[in-house]
C-alpha cells in the first residue's frame, strides 16, 4: 500500500478541487483526507489531501511528474507531494536546559512521533549523558563570537550528510544567522517562553512578571531572519497570579514550552503546516 | 448569487470525494468549502461541501432533484441541502433563568446569530418583559402535571404554525416529552450544567460540590429520550477551587452556560453539525 | 451585624498579622478572612482581612480611627476600611458597543453584582433604549475634539453629584484625559481586546489577524496616563485558526471581553484587589 | 535558620487566628504566610501558616509540644507541622507506561520538586532502565492474583525500611489494598484518566470515545477504599473533536497525565493539601 501527502497553494481559481480529486481518481487513487481553505484577503487557495494507492506498481515519482504537467502548471500551483514511506528526519539543538529534550526524546521512545532523530547538536556537553542514555549521536560544537562561522558550518555539513529534512530548536540559546534559515526555509522550528508578539527577545519571563499579565504563553514558530517574527505555529498559556515569583514561572513556564513544541514537531512531521505570507494554515 | 450548504453521509466508499466535486462543477458550481471525515471504526463517510451558483437561473430545487438522482441513490446517501437565502427559525423555550434568553437575544440583536427567533415559549410569565423589550413574541402555556400533554400540543401547533427548524432550551426546566423529540430528531438543544456524563440530572452543582471538583463544565447536546444522554454538540469548562461556594458555583457555571449554548445554536444555525450514532461531527 | 474589610498594604515587618489580628479581637471582633502575600522582591506585605462585629454599637468611624492610631501609624500603613453596608458605585461610560453593556445589566438585574450603577454615561445616542429597558439614567455627552475637555467636565459633574466610587469604559471608544484619571486613581477599569502587552492601541483584531496569532485575548486594567499600560486586573484567552477571518475574531473576542470585564468589576467591587507598583495584587 | 509549615483544621470559634498568630510571636517566629479557609456548611476552619524562627536555638519538637498544650487541645485542632529540613520521601509505583516516569524524573533531576525518591517499585521489569538511567534503585515486585497480598507485603516492608511519606501511583496499573490505604490514608495519590466523576474505572478513554465528549480530563486523587472516588487535588482537562481517534486521545491524554500528576505531588511535597470529608483544601 502506498500513501501519499498532497499540499497545494495556488491563486484561487474556479474548479481546482474537482480537477485535483479527478486527476486522483484517474490515477487509481483512494482520497482518505482532504482538507481546504480559501485566505479571502489575499485571494489563495490551500489544500491537503491524502491518497492511498493500491497496487504494487505505483511510483511516487511517476505521479509527481503527472500532478506536476496536467495540474500544477495548470494552476500555476505551489506544491509538495510526500510519500508516507519517507519518515522526516528532524535535527535536535539543544544548549543547557534539558526539559524539552526530555519530552521529545520520551515521546520518541514510545512511538509517539512520526520521524527519525539522527543527531542532536548542541553548543554545550551537558546533556550529552540524556542523549547517551537514549541512544541518539550527539555532536558537541561550541559557538563563540569568534567561532560562531565555522561551528554553524560544522552544523550545515552535519544536517547534509545526514540529510535533515527539518531542525527544531529546543530552547538552543544562540541565534542562528541567515546562513542556515535560507538553507532551511520554514524548516526550523523554535520555542519562544512568551505568548508572542508579546515580550519578544530574551528573558520574557522576566518581562512578564515586571508588567504583572495574568497569563504567561508559550509559542513555536518558523525561524526567519527577524527575532520572534517567524509564522506562528501553536501557542498556549497558563494562567498565573500575583503570587507567582520569576521562578515560579518559568517552572510553569517549562511545561507550556514542552508541550506546544511537540505539538509544533508533530503538526510539521505530520505534514499540516502551510505557510503563506509569514502566517501558518494548519490542517486537522 | 445562490449559496448551497450540502451534508451527506453513507458508508465510505472509494470515488466520492470527486463525484461529488465533479456533479458541482457540472452544475457550473464553484466550490468555496468543502471538509469531510471518515469514521474508520464505523466506516461512514462525512461530507460538508460550500458552493456558489452564479447566474439568475439557478433552481435550489432542480438542483436537490440532480442530486438526488445522480449521486445520492448512487452512493445511499443521507443527505440534506440548504440555500442560504432561508435563515433556519429556532423557537426559544424559557422559564425562569434568564442570562442565557439575555445573551441569545442580545447576539440577535447585534446579528451575530444567522438565524429568525419567532417566538419564546415559557411555562412561567417572568421573563416575558425580556421578550417584550426585543420585541419578540412570548407565549406564556403552563406546565403541570395534569396539562403537560394538553400544553405540549399548544407548543406543537406553535411551532407548526411559525414553520420552526429547530428548538433551544434555554434553561427550561420541563422534560420534553418523546412526542416532541420525535418531531425534532436531533433539532433540540439542551444546555446541560455540567460536564457530561458527569452529574447526569438534577441540581448538578450541588453534586459537583459535593463530591469536591476542581473543574466544573457545561455541555449542550441534542435531546434524546434518555435524560441527558443526547449527541454532545459543544463543551466547556472552568477551574474553581475550595473557596467556591455552591453559589459562586452556580454564578460561574452562569457564564459557562451562556457561551457553551450560544456556540451550539450558531454550529447548528450554520449547519455545521452532524449526528451519526449519538456522536457529532462538527465542522469547522 | 456589621461587616467590614480591610486593605493594607506597608513595607513588611516582623509582628504585622499578630498585631492586625489582636487589635481585632481587642475591638471584639470574629475574623472570617485573612489573606496576605509578600512581595518579596520589593519588600512589601499586604494584607485582606474581613471581620463580622456584633453588637448594635460598632461605628465604622470609630473603629477606623482606633486603627490609625493604634496600628496604621506604627507600621506606615497604606490602608483603606470598608463596611459592607456601602455598596460600591458604579458609573458606565460606553459607545456604540452593546455587548459588554447587556452583560453587565443582565448580571446586574440578577443580583450578582455588589454595587450599584446610578447611571450611564455616552458619547453617543445609540444605547439609550438599552439603558432605558433596564431603568437606569442615560446621560448622553457628546464627545467631539473642540468639546472634549467641556464633555470632561460633565462626565466629572455627573460623577461627583452621585458620589461615584469607580467607573467602568465598557468599550468606551474614546481616550480619558489625566484630569479624569486623577481623579480616580486606580479607579477607572478599561477592557482592552487583546492579551496586554501585545497589541497595544487601536485595532487589535486587525493586528492579531495580520501576525496570524493562534490564540487572542482581553485584558481588563486600570486605566492610567499610559495608553494600556496601566495594572493588569484579569486577562483571559481563547484559542483561534487560520479559518478566522476578523469578523470572526471580534465576534469570539466579545465573549472573551464581556467575560474578563465582569469578573474585573467584581473583583474591584468586592475590594480584592490591591494596586502596586503598576501591578495587581488579586485576593481570593 | 528554622522555618515551619502548620496545618491545622477544627471547628471554627472566634478567635483561633489571633490565638495562633500571637502563639508564633511569643516563640519569637515571623510568619511570612498565612492562609485560612472556612467551609461554612460544615463549620470547620483551616488554616496553613510558615514561619521562620532565628536563633540556634530553635527546637522543632518543643515548639510542636508547646503547640499541642497551648493551642491545639483548647481548640481542639487537629494539626501537623513540617520542618523545612525534612524533605517529604515519596515512592513511586509504575507498571509499563513510561510517560509519569520519565515526567517526574526530569523534574526530579531539575530540582523542580522539594521532595526526595528513594526508590521505584513495578509489577514489571520494563521500566528498569529509565529507573537506572536517573540512579534510582528499582524493585520488581510481581503481582498476580496468587501473590498478591506477598507482593503488598514486600512493598510494606520497603516504604518501612525506607520512611516512606507518601506514594504516587504514576499509572501503576494494580488496585491498591485496604491494608496499604490504612497505612497510607490520604497519603496515596493516583492518576486517573478521566476528568473524575465521570469515567470511572477501566478504559475511560474508550468511554470517552464512545460518548462523543468534546473534552477528556485527567484527575489527580488521593486513594481511598472506593475505586477513583477519594479526595481530588488537581485536574485538568483538553479540547478534543470527533476527528481524534482513540489512540489520538490517548495521547492527547498523556500530556494531561503528567501535568494534573506533577501538580498533585508538587502541591502535597509542599504541604498545601488539606483533606477533610473526602474533598480537598489546597493552598496558595
């Protein structure tokens, strides 16, 4: 059995569902999931679809090249086609807090994400014993100011040689430069401790205790070249009180973080992330 | 411009996805929505499809009877069509609590509600002024023991009369007969004061309070004739502590009801809400 | 039977609560709640106390100014003694917006509210039959940039004359001027549709929908010179997608508005809240 | 420094605050909390307070004897008072789920929790691993219908050995004997999957299922002799759709698992949960 994962944005155009359902069917497909949305303001057309094939003689490639001459050019369509044979291999960056990692590496282990873990990189050695005991390569590379270049080149052969397909950074404390973001275009996926746009940048935690909000929030979003301004792909809060210290928070703060960036991981391993526009369409 | 809302479903079968898409394109339709789901336990097949008609010419009926034979039979499917020119008329039943009648008719007012209230009905005359200051008709019918068949039938011919689609429960705190709910299969909206099927029946704040809850609810379902065991339309909740007392439980609860129901009555007004098995499927 | 609660609020000391609680047994009172909390980054220490005294004989007068002398005096105390007899009053100043206004009447005429509202203030006429339906006075002052500091003088005329205690904007659309703000100092309770910091100014929907947040918010504060700056009183958040247009995130937004705006005034009326430093301490 | 966390609850007179707080003054402490609660339908006082006392000189046990004949026997309290150097022991009880486990681990590890583990107890060997990883010894303590009263005995003999405080059932699959509740009354806490009361016993997810619910809960209990019907200290609870399967749900359910069970052992490691009449107290 084959199954395949359609993800289509084009001009919103009269007929571009029935020509794709049909082409499926010519194709000998079984729909199981569609899914669509029209951004009105902008006029654009999003759609998500999942097909199964029976059959042993189905080529993902051979398909790609008929979607791609009888529709895509059609429609002048942006798209992507993935087979479900392809698990999405994901980088971990990590620095010195460890509960995201916990949570992910948990997760992993029991089955719960739909991906493969080659490696995990980090700019410092202290969570290499969580990743030992998890059986998963660490790669320890350090970043200074004068270092930064050549580490992030170290990290770029890395992602290559293991073909990383997306990388997710569980609360990696360095910046990265534009080197990488181009090289992986809302395909790295960071944890901001703050219900963004509010208190953007470093110490949110600290913002929000001096500016006595009554809810602290917790977003995973794309990484794009301005800080915290990426496409938003979940957020959650807490609600707090006054009786909350810094600390206080940032424990509370841990378990907000943990969970809305798993769920970012397994929205964009599962395939229902779209981005137009520096805004996210997020398919069920 | 005419505006069809199409719901089916039938047993899950391969090709209908884009059937259905194809009839609509045939009936130079535009397809502006269209969200299915597939119960695989079951395996029934759910559609809910949005499509635009231009052109003066277009007969809702001659398209129910296309429909019907070209796919409908085809497929054994339950379906139902609606145009958007008819705004579904929801009749309000009442007795004494009047924050959900407030909040309803206050959302009519500032027309946030796609729907026509032609009447209230209530077994007690207290809240008529609320109707009178909307100015909308309220019918005062008693209910005791002895006269609940005879004041059902007043009800009955009410709602035939104004030509009623469905019925809200706005806290009325009778029991409607089978007579009725046979009429309205899945057309009658509870709102329950609890997070069913948890305190089932009466006085359920007490019974939250009594058993020492940290979270109480509110659940609108469709009546059944088992007492609150009708399809789950919406749920929500909210935290307290042991500080409640019942009436600040029941205050609460007020502002939970309210919304619960109101998102209710709008999911069914749009006709977003489908019932298989005692379960919704709630559209988006 | 007399009820009175106190407020303090001083830098913290070793003795504070022993010496607060003897002076009420001393002045033959039962205390039926004690609540405090340190801040101990700033090193202050506040406390709410409620005490029932029995006896025709308790003056409020007295009792405040053995209090002063005995206690307030020692320990620098900021304090402020209500008796339960007192019920707050409450001013309304609103717009064009009748959501907030029917919640507040509505929980108003149903007793939940512990104040009373003397009258409704407008910059325009729209509101009026609301008001009128509840019976409460509407005056309506016309706010235009050449009239607004004589509009000002009004509003403050009509406030002084009914002995108003605090005023709710319930979605007052226009900016209140220093003199008012001075006035009421830590008085004047504004409800902002978005979670604060975020969204500062006009037009929040619109921004939430343009930075494709997934959750939007509203947050109740009170009001100083500082456009939605001032202390925070209660916030609270609902969870959106990209199928949102505007449209429907005010409509979703006036729930989450009407809902955070009740529970602050209650808070206010009810003297739970304290005000420090541009923050709220809330008290159960 | 010495610092003392009271609990105590008794029929609530006149009085009991001013008694309690002046006690602590004349054994020179400084109490920098204080929280009180009174349940007026049962007419009982609870009261939690913290106090530091400096000087070397300071003996738990005198100030505890001091306590009983000054204070407690008048008042007829019943009480209990914790030194702050004694951390709480706590064993955990697992079977195969590893999601708690490594939950609590990672928290452990962090210095999250004010609690020390001495050891882990399974009816299974799987989790050893996890166990060894964080240090912690683990026993295998089978149980089948022959042996389980020796099972329980083994485990007795351990939480003796080892001074055990209290225990988490971190979705340790067996049901806990009356002879382990009487030793351990109200000092058993258990996870259950269900937003108690509803869904109690096996499988609630597959009820839940089944009901259509719009949200699944988790709940957090001391055990008592009922199956999941003892005192509730935490719970919480997520949105869910008809597109969720119950595999879906059940993941959906491990977050809340882990965060309701965290939030349990962190308040009761804290001493902030008071039980009375099968409902819980919590402070602040």
């Amino acid at each position: 059995m084959n199954k395949i994962t359609i993800l289509i944005h084009c001009k919103d155009l009269s007929g571009i569902i029935a020509s794709v359902t049909n082409f499926i069917v010519e194709q000998n497909g079984n729909i199981i999931y569609l899914d669509q949305h029209v951004d009105r303001e902008q006029d654009i057309f999003f759609m998500r679809l999942e097909s199964e094939f029976i059959g042993d003689n189905f080529s993902t490639d051979a398909f790609k090249s008929a979607f791609k001459t009888t529709l895509a050019e059609k429609f002048e369509m942006k798209w992507r086609i993935y087979s479900s044979h392809n698990k999405p291999k994901m980088a971990l960056f990590v620095s010195k807090y460890d509960h995201c990692l916990y949570d992910i590496l948990g997760r992993y282990n029991s089955g719960e994400l739909n991906l493969e873990i080659p490696f995990i990189i980090s700019n410092h050695i202290d969570l290499k014993p969580i990743a030992d005991s998890f059986k998963i390569p660490f790669f320890h590379i350090p970043v200074t100011k004068a270092t930064k270049a050549e580490a992030e080149d170290k990290q770029l052969e890395l992602l290559k040689t293991y073909n990383v397909d997306f990388i997710v950074l569980a609360r990696y404390m360095q910046i990265v430069s534009s080197k990488l973001i181009n090289k992986y275009p809302n395909k790295i996926i960071n944890i901001h401790h703050s219900f963004l746009p509010a208190f953007v940048g470093a110490k949110p935690y600290h913002s929000a205790y001096k500016r006595g909000v009554k809810i602290i929030g917790a977003t995973s979003h794309y990484v794009t070249e301005e800080l915290d301004a990426g496409p938003i792909i979940e957020q959650d809060v807490a609600h707090i009180s006054h009786t909350y210290t810094i600390e206080a928070l940032i424990a509370k703060g841990r378990d907000l973080e943990k969970i809305v960036l798993a769920n970012a991981i397994k929205l964009h391993a599962n395939r229902k992330v779209m981005v137009f526009n520096n805004k996210t369409v997020i398919f069920s």
